[in-house]
C-alpha cells in the first residue's frame, strides 16, 4: 500500500466509513510520512512504519484487540524505528462546511508560540491565527490531512473560547476538507471544546517523534 492509501483511508474514516470493525490489523509503509504512527479505530488498527508486515503480527497477540497501542508493541516498534512514544490521543473530525465565529482573528506568524513550536515537530504547512485570549493554527498532519491545535490563555478559559476556536477552524480551512482533532483523554476541558464545536470521535492514535 502507498501513502494515497492512508489518505484515502482517512478520508472514508472521515466521512463515516472507517476500516472494518473485524479484530484486523493493518500495516502500511511509512512513505511520506514525517513520523510513523499508529492509529486505532473500532476493533481495527492501523499501523504506519517501515517495518515489515510479519514482523508486526509476530508480536501481537491475536486474542488482544488493544494490543497495538499497548506498551509491549509500541515499545517494540520505538525500538525497531529508532523513535519515542508521544501521547496517545483521543481522534476528533469535523467534516462539512461551517461558519467562523466572530473573534476577530488575524492571521499571525508567531513561531515563538509554545503550541505552533509543538505543531511543527509534526505538521507541514502551518496556518497561524490569533485574537485576544487565544490562538488557532492549522497544519498537514498524518495523510496529509488537516488538523487543528488551539490554545486559550489562562484568564480566558472556562468562557467558550476553546469552543469557538475550534469552531473556527473549520471555516478557516482551506476548501470543504475535514479538520482532524488530536486531543488528550485526559484533557477533559479540550476535549468537551472539541466536542461542541461539532467535532466526532473517530479513534485514537499515538506518533512517534
């Protein structure tokens, strides 16, 4: 399989149709991508590196679906790749049109910002936005695909901007694209911001940097 593979794949996930749910598990060449992945949706798994493909299933047992994103294999493939485990996050879409909430953002390129110095480890083509108590960016990410960070200051949170930012961010993307979401588990505010914002749960995925 190819790198249009994956993004074909992500593509149907976003529109309701992701792998099936049959216990698989599927292995994909890292190709293009930046950082190899794994990414996990119900009872389906999908794992992007260039490794081969008998020896990712020599090392997951087959009676334990959760196994891929679990210690043993994901310490054995950072060893097999030469890579460190970043978090594992809860995966959010957002597909359709929508409308930018009025925020008064403007278009920044503050590469100093703590989130975009983050964002750039792993996406390409970042699009920075600011407005008075918070900022949105989007960039490429896993398949070429959207995805959108945001960061609400401190004397600004618990007031709807997280919700907003994340709103706008669907109108600020380039074309009727979907625009992907990596959040936390344990990030419950991020996470109920994502959500209103008409963001839906899809997977769960974790990089390796």
């Amino acid at each position: 399989m190819s790198d249009q593979a994956l993004s074909e794949l992500l593509r149907r996930a976003a529109e309701g149709d992701p792998p099936p749910a049959d216990g698989g598990v599927s292995v994909l060449p890292q190709g293009a991508e930046a950082t190899p992945a794994v990414l996990a949706f119900t009872a389906h798994h999908v794992v992007v590196a260039d490794v081969p493909e008998e020896w990712v299933r020599a090392r997951l047992p087959a009676d334990d679906l959760s196994a891929p994103l679990n210690p043993p294999f994901l310490t054995a493939l950072c060893a097999a790749t030469g890579r460190e485990v970043n978090n594992i996050d809860a995966v959010l879409v957002a597909q359709g049109p929508a409308v930018a909430p009025e925020l008064g953002l403007t278009p920044a390129d503050d590469r100093t910002h703590e989130r975009v110095r983050r964002a750039e480890d792993f996406r390409t083509d970042i699009r920075v936005w600011t407005c008075p108590g918070g900022l949105v960016l989007l960039g490429r990410g896993v398949g070429g695909r959207w995805e959108v960070a945001a960061e609400v200051d401190l004397e600004f949170r618990g007031k709807g901007l997280g919700r907003a930012l994340f709103a706008a961010a669907r109108a600020l993307a380039p074309g009727d694209v979907p625009v992907w979401a990596q959040v936390a588990p344990g990030n419950a505010a991020s996470l109920r911001a994502v959500l209103a914002a008409g963001y839906r749960p899809v997977g769960a995925e974790v990089l390796l940097k």
